[in-house]
C-alpha cells in the first residue's frame, strides 16, 4: 500500500542527476567550438560548427555537430527570457536580450540547416 503507482525512471531511483540544458558537455572539443555570448561569437562559431559539420564524414558526427548547435539554441532562448528570481544568471539589460535572442536565432538557423541536410543524406 505504501508504493506509489507513478512511474519513476531508473536514473531517478539509482540516485543519478537528471538531464539539464546546463550540465557539463559531452563533448569537449564542440563546446570549445560553440558560443553564444554575443551575435558576433554566434557567427563565428556556427561558421566553424558548419566548416565542421561539412568535413565530417560519418552521420553520427554530423547528429552530434547538428545536437550541438540546438542545444545551444534552446540555451540561449533559456537565458534571454529568464526573470529575476532568486540566484543564477539572468538578462540584466534589454540590449543584452536582444543579443541573446540573435545568437539563439543564429543557431537556430544553423541546426535547421544541418537537419535538413541530414534528412536528405539518410534517406
């Protein structure tokens, strides 16, 4: 009687920290690559993430690189709408979320561009 009847993953039970859009990368070298502090870093990094995307040869590294770049996307959208609400980083100026809001724009782009690519490479 005692046990809940709502279903709880693995990762829950065995003590394991959830999945965060702000957890540490997984891959070392594309989180050198990917920045998204201002627009202009923006199209620095998607232009190498791209140069990148287009060298690689096999289509798991072309998901990683396109996994990448949304994700960072999804960061930045996170950021520029955050409020101020206790600790943590937050969008001190109305100029700074714009920016914020260009830079995910810009990755946006760039992971739409990439999947497309994929979906047509695969099938």
């Amino acid at each position: 009687m005692g046990r809940g009847t709502g279903r709880r993953s693995n990762a829950f039970r065995l003590g394991k920290p959830s999945k965060t859009l702000f957890g540490p990368a997984k891959d070392k070298t594309l989180a050198e690559l990917v920045r998204g502090d201002t627009p202009e870093h923006a199209r620095e990094s998607v232009h190498d993430l791209e140069r990148k995307f287009d060298q690689s040869k096999t289509h798991r590294e072309k998901l990683r690189i396109y996994h990448a770049a949304d994700l960072e996307a999804k960061r930045l959208d996170i950021l520029a709408h955050r409020k101020r609400r206790g600790g943590g980083y937050f969008v001190k100026s109305e100029a700074e979320r714009r920016g914020l809001m260009e830079a995910s724009k810009t990755f946006r782009n760039a992971a739409e561009r990439m999947r497309h690519q994929i979906d047509r490479e695969s099938g």
